[in-house]
C-alpha cells in the first residue's frame, strides 16, 4: 500500500528536447514559440506560466567549462556554484529573481537550462541531474 501511494504522489515528468540539449521537466510543459523566438532558446512553460524551462547552448570556447560558467553567473546574481551529485552539472541559484541556472559539461557547445518560476531548489536539482546534450 505505501508503494502505491508512493507511485501516486510522485511528480510525473516528461522529456524536453531542444536544439542542443535534453532535459527531464514536470508534467504539462508545452513549447512557447513566441517566448523562444524572443529568448533565443527554446522555452517551455507550464498551463498557468508560473514555472518556464529555457534550455540552449553556450558555444565551446577554449577555457571555458561548464563550472567556469556557472561561476560567471554566479557571480552576477550574488550566488554559489552548487555541483548536481555524480555528473558533471552545475547550477546556481538566484532566489531573488526566482531563476535558476544550470550548465552541463560536454565535448561540444555546452548545454544550459534556465528555470524561472515556483520551484524548489531541491526540484530543480533533480531535474537538472538529467540535463545532457542532445
């Protein structure tokens, strides 16, 4: 029985699929044309748009590295570089804003996500932890 309500209780998700990147998102998100168009990226936003995932890439730039970046970033919002357990993710967040930033590392282009809306840090981790590229 504790299984099951378990099983009932979990937050189903659902794969997001960009040009350069693959993410796992909750349940219900859909493709914004318009908002990707304007973000560059390709953005998806829950029903009543109070959780958005903008997923792109960052070129592949000598010297530059998923952590490097995200450092970058964490910087400008006054944050810490938070390293997702056993890949080689990073993620800060800015509570402030309600944004959280997360780079995967990779051979090529460097996959980034950024997650803005009602979301907890531990959510967003567990989502982040399938960011990879596509």
């Amino acid at each position: 029985m504790a299984l099951l309500a378990t099983a009932l209780t979990a937050q189903a998700t659902n794969t997001l699929r960009s040009h350069g990147a693959i993410i796992e998102a909750p349940d219900g998100m859909v493709y914004d044309s318009d908002m990707s168009r304007k973000m560059d990226m390709d953005v998806f936003r829950n029903r009543d748009n109070t959780l958005i995932f903008a997923i792109g890439t960052q070129k592949a730039i000598e010297g530059v590295s998923a952590l490097s970046l995200t450092a970058v970033i964490a910087r400008g919002n006054g944050g810490k570089v938070v390293k997702v357990p056993g890949r080689d993710i990073y993620a800060t967040f800015d509570n402030r804003n309600k944004r959280v930033y997360g780079v995967c590392q990779a051979d090529g282009d460097l996959p980034v996500v950024l997650i803005i809306g009602n979301i907890s840090n531990p959510s967003a981790m567990h989502y982040l932890a399938s960011l990879r590229p596509a």
